[in-house]
DNA sequence: TCAACTGGCGCCCATTTATG
DNA sequence: CATAAATGGGCGCCAGTTGA
C-alpha cells in the first residue's frame, strides 16, 4: 500500500532499489543516507513512515503470493498456488528449485504430474528459474521475507469441492477475503461461469456472469446466504 | 478436438495523500 | 478547505492453456 508505480520509478531514479529485495532493505538503508526519503520532494515524515510501515507488514507473506509476484509468465493466482501447495514450503521449494540443475530438472518433472499445470506452465517456470538474476532474486526474497506455507484446506464444510464464482459488489468482505475463505473451506473459486459452476454468488452490479448462471440453470445467491450457507 | 478455465489487460471508481 | 495526483480494488473481455 502506497507503493505504486510513480514512486517505485523514483525509488529507482534515485538509486534506492535496484530490486524487489532492496523495498525490504529501504527502512534500513534510509536510516545511513544523507538525504532521507523524508527530506525529498513530494515526501515528508508521515509518508516515509508509513511507506515503511506499508513494507513491514508485507514481509510475512504466504508463499503462492510470493511466487506470483515473481511475475513469472504463466504463473497467475492459480498456478502460483498450485505449485505452492505441491512444494509445500518455502524450504522445500528452495531444495527443489535453487539448488542445482539436475534437482530443478527432477522437481519439474514431478510439477509436470499436478492436475491443473501442463508443459506450457512448467517450462515457463523452469526458464525463469534458469536465469541465474531470476534465481538470485527469489534466493534474496526468501533470505528477506517470513515466507508462510499454504495452509490446508477443509474437506468437510457444505461448500467442500464446489465451484463458486463471486460476481458483481461484495458488501461484507472484500473479493480477496472472500476468495480465501472459500478456498480454506475447500470450495475452488473460479471467475468465470460454465456448466461445472455450482454456486454463483452475485452482489449489486451483477452483470453477464449473472446472465451466464440464469442460462446454464446455476444456482445463484446473495453475498448474505452465501454468508448464512458457509456460517458467517 | 473442444469446452472450460486462467492470465493479463483495459477501464472505471473510491479512497488517500500532497499541494495550493 | 478544494483540488490534483497516486493508488488500489473491482469488473469484463479474450487469447492462450489444459484436460477429457
């Protein structure tokens, strides 16, 4: 939060951070700098110290999130989490994955054998790591960063195994939170609508997935009995 | 081969913060 | 206080990938 774009640019302009690993080296190497981020332009005290707030609190981070912010092509949400939850943890990952290019080989083939990534995924992911600056950085993130294994999900809740696809305004929680309580519950959330859906929950706004669930006869429900259904 | 689904993008809007 | 700039959240679209 409050680290977009513009200020990621001056960051960089500034000789600040020359990678991810460096936003979580700023607070540190600010403090020895001559000219503190609070003394520059656009800046003062208040926005410094909430920018390192801000990048305190994104230090412990669940590891599907870290691989996603990798920004490795075809590693979105999902295949981020997939492969999360195949390694299990950050330490395991980092054996697999950052070691030598015989185990890396071995733990490709294996990712090869998840139900949900084919060979396009994997090699995306193998090339990635295979670019020494690539592996240098995730090796630096992981040295930086509380890295939180995914957690399990429930095999027994009403929403166990279904597939539900929030659309238009939530209300209550925010389409992230929702997302993750679902998924904890053992509900697989997807963002488009098909015969396979079982649930669509609609909030105001609602457009064509709306129209899309009406068609294919899909049951559909307010945020509210989605809420009362999963006993929130 | 093809229906289903993901990733990535463009766009819009609300909120937060800096500035005059 | 009003305004502008920056950011994040959210939606829909669609090309490309997966798996039966």
């Amino acid at each position: 939060r409050g680290l977009g774009e513009k200020q990621v640019k001056a960051l960089w302009d500034w000789g600040l951070v020359h990678g991810p690993g460096d936003i979580f080296r700023l607070e540190e190497r600010d403090r020895q700098s001559l000219t503190p981020l609070r003394n520059r332009d656009g800046w003062g005290a208040q926005s410094a110290r909430k920018l390192f707030e801000a990048i305190e609190q994104r230090r412990k981070v669940p590891l599907a999130r870290l691989l996603f912010a990798l920004g490795m092509r075809h590693v979105g949400e999902r295949n981020a989490s997939l492969i999360a939850r195949h390694f299990g943890s950050v330490e395991t990952l980092a054996e697999a994955c950052l070691t030598t290019d015989e185990r890396r080989a071995e733990a490709m083939a294996e990712l090869l054998t998840v139900d949900g990534l084919g060979p396009i995924v994997v090699e995306a992911f193998d090339q990635f790591l295979a670019e020494p600056h690539n592996a240098d950085t995730l090796r630096d993130l992981v040295g930086l960063l509380d890295v939180q294994p995914p957690e399990a999900r429930a095999a027994d809740s009403p929403v166990a195994g279904k597939t539900v696809v929030f659309t238009g305004t939530l209300e209550r929680m925010t389409r992230d939170e929702a997302k993750a309580r679902a998924e904890s519950l053992g509900a697989k959330v997807s963002g488009s609508v098909s015969k396979k859906t079982d649930i669509v929950v609609a909030g105001p706004g609602a457009g064509s997935k709306l129209a899309k669930a009406t068609e294919f006869g899909v049951q559909v429900m307010t945020e509210d009995e989605w809420l009362s259904l999963i006993g929130g």
